[in-house]
C-alpha cells in the first residue's frame, strides 16, 4: 500500500511543494514513479525510478527517497502545477498507486 | 507516440466489453503494454500488463478471472476483453505503453486519454 500526505497542499506560484509517499512495504528496486494529472486529462510521467525525470520534465521537479519513503519536490510553482499527483510502485505486482495529493492555489 | 483506446460502452452488469488500443509512433512489440483504470471521481487503479511478446501477463486482483489482457503486435494493438462486469468495474479506462519490453522495473512513460465503460442496468 502506498499513503501520500498530505491529501490537498494549497501553496501560492513561486512556491516549494513537497509531497510525500510512504510504502507499506520496501519498493523493490526502488521503482517509483510520480506523476502529474490535470482534469480531464490522462496522467504524466515526471519521475522514474524514484529520482529520474522523464523526458521534457523540467528540474523544478524532483524526485527523491529510497526503501518505504519518497518525496516529490517542485520547486518555484508555476500556475500549470496545480494539479493531482500519484506516485506508483512498479517493483512487483500488483503495480499500486497512492491515493493522490491535490496541489492547489492557496 | 499515440494510443487510441476504443471500446467503451454502457453495458448491463454480467455482461462483456472488449476494450481496444491502436498504438502507433514507435515499435510496437519491443514494449510492454498496461491498463489501468480510473473510477469517477476517483484514483487511478492498475488493472493489467502484458510483455511485449505476451510471454508474462499480470492482473489485479479484482479483475482476475473476468479479464484478459493480450496483444497483436502484427496490428499494433492492445486488447482488454472484460467479462461478468460489475457496478465496480465503472471507470475510464487508459492503455499506457510501458518504457521498456518487460513488466516490472518499467512504469508507464505515455498514455491514451481512455475509454469509459459505464456497467449500470
């Protein structure tokens, strides 16, 4: 199981955000993956194996953590942020999501 | 890259749906493909995976035995047939492309925008 705190982070552009996820369980290999979604849209991959960014991402993001606890950090929030993040585990199936953090404009 | 998923449908609960996804801008076969649903309102939820050449296939729990994943890479496309559907199994639907050819280690780097299946009488 994977538990992401906060639920929602109300934070104001040019902010830091740092959202959090914590496995229940080690995530083997360290295979974690962020990613970005706005409404309607479908997810974006921004970070891979924990703390690698997918192509075009920019460094604003990033990824960080080993084991059971990772974190996302943006840095500088930009109005096109706000939006729902999941992180996912990817080491052994099932693949498992974390429930979300909505960022928002405090 | 681009996935188009196809398919959808309201379908009355026991019934079946075969989901499509038409992949195109890359090779195909050398990927692994998964499809992963989202309820409204609700999280995203993995439902299934398959190799790239079909040789290892993964579901959740709460799908297995009712669904069945596979692929033709000859026609670029990923199949999720759904059978004995349930309230629960109300989602969008997306297909996504794994980064590499084998399952675990690789996450999803695209995906389509989904397909919804509505399961209601």
């Amino acid at each position: 199981v994977l538990t992401q705190s906060p639920g929602t982070l109300s934070l104001s552009p040019g902010e830091r955000a740092t959202l959090s996820c914590r496995a229940s369980q080690t995530v083997s290999g360290n295979y974690l993956a962020w990613f970005q979604q706005k409404p309607g849209q479908a997810p974006r991959l921004l970070i891979y194996d924990a703390s690698s960014r997918a192509t075009g991402i920019p460094d604003r993001f990033s990824g960080s953590g080993s084991g059971t606890d990772f974190t996302l950090t943006i840095n500088r929030l930009e109005p096109a942020d706000f939006a729902v993040y999941y992180c996912q585990q990817y080491g052994r199936s099932p693949w498992t999501f974390g429930q979300g953090t909505k960022v928002e404009i405090k | 890259v681009q996935l188009a998923e196809s398919g959808g449908n309201l379908v009355q609960p026991g019934g079946s749906l075969r989901l499509s996804c038409v992949a195109s801008g890359f090779t195909f076969s050398n990927f692994a493909m998964t499809w992963v649903r989202q309820a409204p309102g609700k999280g995203l939820e993995w439902v299934s995976s398959i190799s790239g050449a079909s040789g290892t296939i993964y579901y959740a729990d709460s799908v297995k035995g009712r669904f069945t994943i596979s692929r033709d890479n000859s026609k670029n496309t990923l199949y999720l047939q759904m059978n004995s559907l349930r309230a629960g199994d109300t989602a969008l639907y997306y297909c996504a492309k794994s980064a590499g050819f084998r399952i675990t280690g690789t996450t999803s780097d695209y995906w389509g925008q989904g397909t919804l299946v509505t399961v209601s009488s």
